[in-house]
C-alpha cells in the first residue's frame, strides 16, 4: 500500500478498500467502452492493426499530457527494460487478437473467453513462476478450473452459433492475457506500476508503427470513426491506469474476485451499443466462469482465514 494512497483515504482500512472496488470498478466500464470502440471500428471495416496504433499512440500522449514531462522522465526509468518490452510485445498480441475476437462475436460473450486466462495462469504458474502452493490451496485452484472450464464449454457450445474462428481467437486472446499476467506479476517486483504502464504504450505504439503501413485504412476515416479512433486511446490509458491505482489501494487477493464485474460491464454496453444480449444458456455459462474464476482468486485467502481462525480457537487460554 502506497504511502500516498494510506494518506489520501485517512489510514482508514474500510475507506481504502471500499476505494480499490471503487477504482476496479470504473477502470473496468472504461475498459469496456475500449472493446466497444474496438468492436465497431472493425465491424466496419477499419483494419486491426490500424485501430491498434491509434489506440496505443493516444495510450501514449495521454499518460504523458497526465504526468507532464517531469513526472514522465523520472516515471520512465525501467529496472528490467528487456521484461518490459516483452511485456509490451504481449499486451499488444492480446490486444491485436482481442480486437479481431470481437468482430466476430459479441462482447459479452468474448469476455467470458477472455476471462478463462486466470484458469491458464493456475495451469501454467507451478512450472512458469515456481508457485508451489500447499495441498488444500492447490485442490481450490483446481476445481476453480474445472468450473471455470465447464462454464467455457456452456458458453461456446461446440456446434452452436457462435463463430469456431472467434472461439479459438478468444481461447488464444485468453492464454495471451494470462502470458501477460505471469510476466506482469514477475515485473511488479522491480518496477513501479506506472512504469509498467508507460512502456506498455511505448511498445505497443513502437510496434503498431512499425507494421500499419501494411495494414493502412482503405479510405479516411469518417468524423465519427476518428473520433471514436481518438477516444480508444483516452479509455485505454485511463482504463489500465484506474486499475492500476486500485491495486495500490487493496491488495490482489481481496480485488481479484471483483475482475469479473467486467462481464456485466460488458454486457450492459454490449446491450446499449449493438443490441446484443447472453441468452439463459450463455449466461449461465459466464456466471459459472465467474464462479470458477472466484474460486481460484478467492479460495486460498479464504482457506487462510479459516486455518487462522481454527488455529486461534485451538490455543490454550490462559
């Protein structure tokens, strides 16, 4: 917990925590106005990579118009610049993948799939970060998967409606971000977070740059496409900040369930934006996702309070 964060809620635990669901929860209907733009964008027909650069390049100017330069130079000083660049080269595959899931599918619905990437990061963590949880953490994990990995096949249905293509485009969106994940949490050991988000706009908008003269938009845009290409920038950044901010007002542990608000963000402005709503089946898979996805994040803390709180009652009273 930052020193600034403790000051600016008044060392009241209850306040900062209230705080973090508070700042998770607005950078998460930011970030789903992000797909929304994204998802209209290339329905119409502009290309991915195009909508990419001008979404990291705006990520770029508008972190740096929030800092200022001063702040952005003594910001700007990664510890492991060949992590974060890697980190950067991921971001923008998860982003350029996800962008192409939501052409095809809706945004409810792509997500879900999305959020299948905490079930990878419990598959991949033992042998990628070396976490060795203990027994009875490690069963909750496990089932967490399980159920997060029958909601998915509730969701998608195989035969059903929804696009094979955009299936495994979202199953690879999900491993990608939960990549990311892995890397991210190995990086927030050396730098700080705003560090993280600033090279995460540098590489993205680098690389989209490198490779969107191959990819350049067909006609120019219309006034409305450019101003929604412009405001994919300002969510993007603003989005990732708030949620990076709440991380610095709770602890990952407590904030990690509420990730999953982001589903009924997305599918209130799926609803608003294309008309678009789950029907019974498909939202009963995402809760089941939900559910699996709060029983990884939730389940080991919860396991430690109880052993506490039994340890507790078990010793001798004096």
């Amino acid at each position: 917990m930052t020193q600034a964060a403790s000051l600016a809620t008044g060392d009241d635990p209850r306040r900062r925590l209230l705080t973090g669901i508070a700042l998770l929860v607005l950078g998460q209907w930011i970030l789903s106005l992000l797909d929304a733009t994204g998802k209209t964008l290339t329905q119409q027909g502009l290309p991915v990579a195009a909508v990419a650069w001008v979404r990291y390049l705006g990520h770029v100017v508008a972190i740096f118009l929030l800092l200022g330069p001063a702040r952005w130079r003594l910001q700007y000083r990664p510890s492991r610049p060949r992590l974060q660049w890697l980190r950067g080269v991921l971001m923008l595959a998860s982003t350029l993948v996800f962008f192409s899931v939501l052409r095809l599918m809706p945004l409810a619905q792509a997500t879900a799939l999305n959020f299948c990437a905490p079930l990878f990061v419990v598959a991949l963590s033992p042998w990628l970060l070396g976490e060795r949880p203990g027994a009875h953490a490690r069963w909750t994990r496990w089932i967490g998967v399980g159920i997060g990995f029958a909601g998915m096949l509730v969701v998608v249905r195989p035969g059903g409606e929804l696009s094979a293509l955009g299936v495994g485009l979202g199953l690879l969106s999900a491993m990608l971000f939960a990549l990311l994940q892995m890397l991210t949490r190995h990086i927030a050991a050396h730098d700080a977070p705003m560090t993280t988000l600033i090279q995460s706009g540098v590489t993205g908008a680098v690389l989209t740059t490198l490779i969107v003269p191959f990819f350049w938009f067909e006609a120019v845009p219309t006034p409305a496409q450019a101003a929604l290409l412009l405001s994919a920038g300002i969510t993007g950044s603003l989005g990732h900040y708030f949620v990076i901010r709440a991380f610095q007002y709770a602890d990952a542990s407590f904030l990690s369930p509420f990730l999953y608000l982001q589903i009924f963000s997305a599918t209130v402005v799926g609803y608003f934006a294309f008309g678009q709503l789950p029907d019974w089946t498909t939202a009963l898979g995402i809760a089941v996702i939900c559910a699996g996805g709060v029983c990884v994040a939730g389940g080991e803390p919860l396991l430690r309070r109880v052993a506490g709180r039994l340890a507790a009652r078990a010793r001798p009273r004096t």
